[in-house]
C-alpha cells in the first residue's frame, strides 16, 4: 500500500495538508517533533474526513532519529511505500545577522534544509525503484524567493530549498518522481501569530493573510495524478505580494 507522510502535520500548515491530502484516499502518516496532543487533534481532524492516518513522531533534523523512524517503519511495513512526501517541518528564528547567534543559524538551516536531505533521500529509495513514482512537495516560503530582512537564516533555508527542488526535479522525472515547492507569504498559523498584522496587511493586494487550507489546495494539486508533468516548479501563494 502506498502512504503518504507530512512532516511537521501537528499544527499549522502540515495539519492543513495532512486533511487536504486524506481525501486522496491513501493513510497519512502525521509526522511532529514534540506536541502530540496538536498531532492527536490533526488525526481526529483527518478521521473526520472520511480518512485514515498515524501518528509518526520524529525530529527531521536529527538524522539518527529519522533513520530510527523510517528502519522501524519498513520493518513493519515489508510491503508498503510512502509514495508522497511533504517536506513542512520548519521554524524560524529571527535576528539580523550581526546579531545572530550560532545556535539561532543552525537550528533553522538544519530544520528545513537538513531535515529535507535526510528525509527525502531515504525516501527516494522506496520512490525510485521500478519507476514506483512518486510526489515530494517542499515548504519554501515568500522569504527564500524574495529574501526578508531580520530572516537571513530563514531566506538562506528556503533558497536552499528551492535550489534542491529543481536540482532533484532534474534527478528524479527518469524514475517517475515529481519534485515542487510551494512559497506561502504570510499565512495564519502559530508561526505568524506575534507579527504586527495590522502594518503587514497593508503590503498584501489580497488585504489579508493567507489561510493554511489555501496553501494545502496547491499542495494537493501537485500531489495529484493531473500534476504528472509538473516538476522543478516554485508556485507562490502569496495574495499578490512582489515577489
Ligand atoms: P507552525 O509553527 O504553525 O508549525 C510548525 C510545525 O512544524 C509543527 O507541526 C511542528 O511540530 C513542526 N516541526 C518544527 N520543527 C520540527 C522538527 N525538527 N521535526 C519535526 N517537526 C517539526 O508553522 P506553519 O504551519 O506556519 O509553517 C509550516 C511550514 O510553512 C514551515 O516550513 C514554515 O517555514 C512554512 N511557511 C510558513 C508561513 C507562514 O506564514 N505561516 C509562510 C511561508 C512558509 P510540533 O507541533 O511538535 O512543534
């Protein structure tokens, strides 16, 4: 059987996704670093949509606890694959760079950037193999396209994101696999809740911030079977801000 696995499906973004992606109709695995209980609330919510999913506890930047995870998983699993990955998991930290302390540059890159390499090269091993195929879809964001100030880790990050996308996309079309990011601009969730929305919303054609449902559609569409022959793809889901 094939699944599919959300990282960071908690809360936010992921939890969105992982109930967008449910109606596909394949189990979800709901991956999270620490909150069970957010990661518990997403499962009831994609139960409640007519679908199935676990629980899938990891840190993605901890490459011995995602090797853990996924030998654990293929053991129980002998003849399944997780056929569409979304990489999701990320924070943010911010402080302009003269200020900016080691563990503050290395705690973002190696959530977003490393998680992403871990992850997704164990997963290309089950994808690529007899051309099984296969969907992965990157969180970027409005901040590695465009660079925002205060966020030169986080920029740095979701550059680096994009640049793997259409690198792997290059990789993976001969087995099959399609490789896309998407770029959110400012999105109702936990991580936008303490900016100053009131001065942000002016910047915004679209006069508001996105939801996590609408970041979850595009994901589902290059999820899909109708998005075959799009790879190495960067869709910004911003409300019109320049990009
Ligand atoms: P939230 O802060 O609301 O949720 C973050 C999620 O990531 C949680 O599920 C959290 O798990 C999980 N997570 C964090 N670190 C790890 C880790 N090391 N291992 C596994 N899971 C982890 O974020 P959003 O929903 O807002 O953001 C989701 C993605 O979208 C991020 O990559 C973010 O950078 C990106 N994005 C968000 C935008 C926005 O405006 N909100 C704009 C552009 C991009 P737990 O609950 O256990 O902490």
């Amino acid at each position: 059987m094939k699944y599919i696995l959300v990282t960071g499906g908690s809360r936010g973004i992921g939890r969105a996704v992982c109930v967008r992606l449910a109606r596909i109709g394949l189990p979800v695995l709901i991956n999270f670093k620490s909150n069970a209980d957010a990661a518990r609330e997403t499962l009831s919510q994609v139960e409640a949509a007519g679908g199935r999913g676990e629980l899938f506890p990891f840190d993605v930047a901890d490459q011995e606890a995602v090797d853990a995870a996924i030998d654990k998983w293929e053991a129980e699993h002998p003849e399944d694959y997780i056929s569409i990955l979304v990489n999701n998991a990320g924070i943010r930290d911010d402080n302009v760079l003269f200020m900016m302390s080691d563990e503050q540059w290395k705690n973002v890159l190696d959530t977003t950037l490393n998680g992403f390499f871990y992850l997704t090269r164990r997963l290309l091993k089950h994808m690529m193999p007899r051309r099984r195929g296969g969907r992965i879809i990157n969180i970027s964001s409005l901040s590695g396209v465009k660079g925002l100030p205060g966020q030169v880790n986080y920029s740095a990050a979701k550059a680096g994101l994009i640049g793997a996308t259409k690198a792997l996309a290059q990789e993976a079309a001969p087995r099959g696999v399609t490789v896309n990011a998407v770029a959110p601009g400012f999105i109702e969730t936990d991580m936008t809740a303490g900016l100053p929305k009131e001065e942000l919303v002016k910047m915004i054609p679209a006069g508001r911030f996105g939801t996590p449902e609408e970041v979850a559609a595009a994901v589902a569409f290059l999820a899909s079977d109708e998005a075959s022959y799009i790879t190495g793809e960067v869709i910004n889901i911003n409300g019109g801000l320049y990009t």
